[in-house]
C-alpha cells in the first residue's frame, strides 16, 4: 500500500470519528445553546448532573430540550412533582441500575432529588 493511499485512508478515518454526533458531544455542539430557565437554582444544578452523568448514554435530544421545571413535570415520564421517592429517575439511581457506568455521588443524587422534592 503506498504512502499516499494509508494517508487518505487514515485521515478518512480520523474525519469519521470527528463527526458531531458522538458520545462525546456537548448538548451545545449538537443543538446550539442550551436556555435553561434559571428562576429555580436547584434546576440549574440538577441539569448539570443530569448532563454530566446521563447524558453520554441517554438520546440529548429529548431530555436536553426541557429546559424548566415545567418542561420536565408536562413531558418526562422520570419525574414526579414533588415526590422524588415516586420519582423512576430516583428510584433507578438509588437501586443502582443508573448510571449504567459506574455510581452517583450521594451529593448528586441529593441534587436531583432536592430539585425534585421542591419543583414549584
């Protein structure tokens, strides 16, 4: 094989791999400026966990566009207003079945479950 053709070869890979949409994409990079309603703090740190810790696995698409409490109560089927313990997202945290990938700090998980409890 010549020097030039495993060059092309090579570099065709390397694009390949580069694309937008992979694992390792921010929610940014792939659907532009996340808006995220900041009149309840305790969203903006669960979001953050959430983007942190579910993101690499769960479809961004979906979860990424519900920006506010509102958007998470009317279109997730992972919460429950007010009520973390009734909440899937929590209850698969606190089983250990999410992450798929290793664990949750108890900190983070207190996070979500905060946010969850006191959702106005």
């Amino acid at each position: 094989m010549s020097f030039s053709r495993s060059l092309l070869i090579l570099i065709s890979v390397l694009m390949v791999s580069c694309a937008n949409h992979n694992s390792n994409s921010s929610d940014e990079q792939l659907y532009g400026e996340v808006k995220l309603d900041t009149s309840d703090p305790r969203f903006a740190a669960a979001y953050a966990v959430l983007r942190n810790r579910c993101a690499s696995c769960h479809e961004h698409a979906a979860w990424s566009s519900y920006v506010s409490d509102a958007l998470w109560i009317s279109k997730s089927n992972a919460v429950v207003k007010n009520n973390a313990s009734a909440s899937s997202m929590i209850q698969q945290i606190q089983m250990g079945f999410m992450p798929q990938n290793g664990s949750m700090p108890s900190s983070e998980t207190q996070l979500l479950v905060d946010w969850i409890n006191n959702m106005p």
